[in-house]
C-alpha cells in the first residue's frame, strides 16, 4: 500500500483524494454562513464533551500534595486534551467512512468546520447595535463575541474591541481549520476543532484554567502557527488583487464603454472596479512581523496587525478580562504615522465595513490560493 493510499484511509476526503471539497466548503460558508438544521452544531458537541472532562480532570489535579498540583493540572489537562481529539477524530471519521452518506456527512463537516460566514454575519449585526442600541444592549451584544468585559466600555472601545475580536478570528475561524481541511479533510479539521474549542475555553491564565488550560492553548499555538502566519497573507493577497483590479479598470474601462463587441469585458471590468479599496496600506511582512511578536499569543497579532494597517486604525493595547489588565502592545499605525499621513486612526462604522469586507475578501482570496497551491503540490508529487 503507497503512503497516500495510507494517508487518505486515515483521512478520507482530503485534498489527497478529493480536490473539490475544500472549495465547496469555502463557498458555502463565505455565502451562507454555518448550517442551519436541526440538530446542534458539532462543535456544541465537542464543548459539551470537554464539560463532561473538566470533572474528572479537576479530581485528578486536587488529589496529591498542593505542590504538585501543576504537574497533575498540566496532565490532567493534556489527557483530557487527548481524550477529546482522539474522539472527535473518530467520530469524523466514522462518519466520513459511511456507505451512501459519507459524501454528504463530508460536505456537512467540512461547511461547518469553516465560520468566517457566521462571524461577519454576527459582527455586522453586533456593529449595528453599538452604533444605534442603547449602550447597555450594544455592551451585551459585543459580549457575544469577545471574553473580555464589556460592562465599562464606551461605543469607541466597543468599536475596537469588536475591530480586535473579528480581525484576530481570521486565523481561529477560518484559515487554520480550512489549512487543516486541506492537510487531512474533516477528520484533520475536526481535530483541530477539537483543541481550539479546548483553548477557547479553557486556555485562560486565570487561577480557575492557569493548569488545566496550559496544554489545550499550546496545542492550539502549535497547529495555528502557520495558518496564522497565512492569514496575514491572505489580508496582503486581498489588498493586492483589490489594486490591481482597480488600475485595470481605471486602465481600460474607458476604452471599452463604447465597444459593442466587449460587453463581456465591459461587464468584468465592472465588476472589478466594484472591488472595495482600504484606507490603508500593506506595510510590508518586516513590519506585521516585528508589531506581531509583541503580543501575548504568538499567532493573534498577525491577522491583527495586518488589519489595523489596510484599515488605517489602531488595534490591541491594553485590556481587562476577568477583572485583570493585560498588557498588550498598539498594532497598526502609530501617533507619528497618523500625523504624518493626517488621517486619524479611530475606529469608525465605515473602517468596521471595510475590516469586514477586508476579512471576507481574505478569506477568499487565502483560501483559494492555498487550494490551488495544496493542487500544485499534489501534482507534483504525483508525477515525480
């Protein structure tokens, strides 16, 4: 048996076998968001699973001397962690495997893995009511989506913190599990869920998950470091492709408008010059790179940072969770750059539609290019 026959009995429906199920995915999700059915969102399941663990993991870390009790957390943490992968997998794969619905179960995990639809959908509508509720309904329509809290936050800082929450998923709801639907189809996908689920809710420095916490938010720092880097790109790829359709049509709109034989390209070029532009400007991976490494995470400042610039307005610095202040560093744009520019660097309804557009157009242009990339390679391997 050859090593991708080996692989894909381990992952059925990965790029290896099937190369038009990661686009369908992205398709599906980027225009109709997750799937609404009956039944609960698998990655309801998987939190409800990791609750039943916590139980158990808690009395294994309590028993023992109090000085060990951050080996045992860390431990306890980690086969809990495990626990939960291993059978998240194999309930991907189980399903995959099926006769006659293994190819709808496929295209239903795979859709529902991917979530940037649904958060631009749920961002949209959290920056409707910051704008136009009552603060104390836009404070606990913000909750819906970031931890931190928000009962203290004026509409500036609900604008930024909802800017930071959405910017900083690129990676966590789209390019790292569409990069590991690609690697290793659903079941890959779905254990990557599995432990970004884990460090969602548990991967906290608190006292309560400081222990328990420690191995589900290395795991997710260790699958998340290249698709963070990735979705960086990606806000570059979009930027870039925005660009460049905007000269074209600057270019050539005008000589073919009165061409009757062009309207295709008429309609094209339209159609391009409808590409939204970004206030700002890619300021070079140097840059994204040296504002990124200040932050907590070693991945969040990346999609962050990018962001910040192409939308021209600040993001990060400190914050309070749980009561506790973080320091972080300002990514985007600095004082001096906004002085030298002349264009302030506040978040405004306007730059959150384009850091929304931006994300959209990202994930997009991202995840076709690591599709037709994972293709190219494949065919390479293929014909060696």
């Amino acid at each position: 048996m050859s090593l991708g026959h080996g692989f894909s009995l381990v992952f059925p429906w990965s790029v290896w076998e099937c190369w038009w199920l990661a686009p369908l995915a992205l398709v599906l999700d980027l225009w109709l968001g997750d799937p609404a059915l009956p039944w609960r969102h698998p990655v309801c399941i998987v939190g409800r699973f990791l609750d039943a663990l916590e139980g158990p993991a808690r009395c294994f870390m309590a028993t023992g001397a109090a000085e060990k009790q951050r080996l045992r957390g860390r431990l306890a943490g980690a086969a809990a962690l495990a626990v939960l992968t291993f059978c998240t997998g194999l309930a991907a794969w189980s399903l995959t495997s099926l006769p006659l619905l293994a190819l709808p179960l496929a295209v239903y995990l795979g859709w529902s893995g991917l979530a940037m639809g649904s958060l631009l959908q749920t961002g949209r509508t959290v920056l409707e009511r910051v704008e136009h509720a009552p603060v104390p309904e836009a404070r606990e329509a913000l909750s819906w989506l970031v931890s931190r809290e928000t009962g203290s936050m004026d509409r500036p800082l609900m604008r930024k913190t909802l800017a930071d929450t959405l910017s900083e998923n690129l990676t966590d709801a789209f390019t790292a599990p569409f990069f590991w639907l690609l690697v290793g189809g659903p079941v890959a996908l779905w254990c990557y869920k599995a432990v970004s689920t884990t460090d969602s809710m548990w991967g906290y420095t608190t006292d309560k998950w400081r222990w328990l916490g420690w191995a589900g938010a290395r795991a997710d720092d260790a699958l998340a470091f290249i698709p963070a880097r990735l979705a960086a790109l990606s806000t570059a790829l979009a930027h870039v492709l925005a660009c460049l359709c905007a000269r074209l049509a600057g270019a050539f709109g005008r000589r073919c408008v009165r061409v009757a034989a062009r309207q295709p390209l008429q309609r094209l070029i339209r159609c391009a010059a409808r590409l939204p532009a970004w206030p700002g400007r890619w300021p070079g991976l140097g840059v994204v790179a040296r504002q990124a490494v200040g932050m907590p995470s070693p991945n969040s400042g990346w999609s962050m940072t990018a962001c910040a610039w192409l939308c021209w307005a600040r993001m990060a610095g400190p914050s309070v969770y749980f009561g506790v202040l973080t320091p972080k560093p300002w990514l985007g744009p600095s004082p001096e750059d906004e002085e030298r520019r002349g264009l302030s660097a506040a978040w405004d309804v306007s730059r959150l539609s384009a850091l929304c557009s931006l994300l959209w157009w990202s994930a997009l242009c991202g995840g076709l290019a690591l599709w037709l990339t994972a293709l190219l390679l494949l065919s390479g391997t293929v014909w060696a």
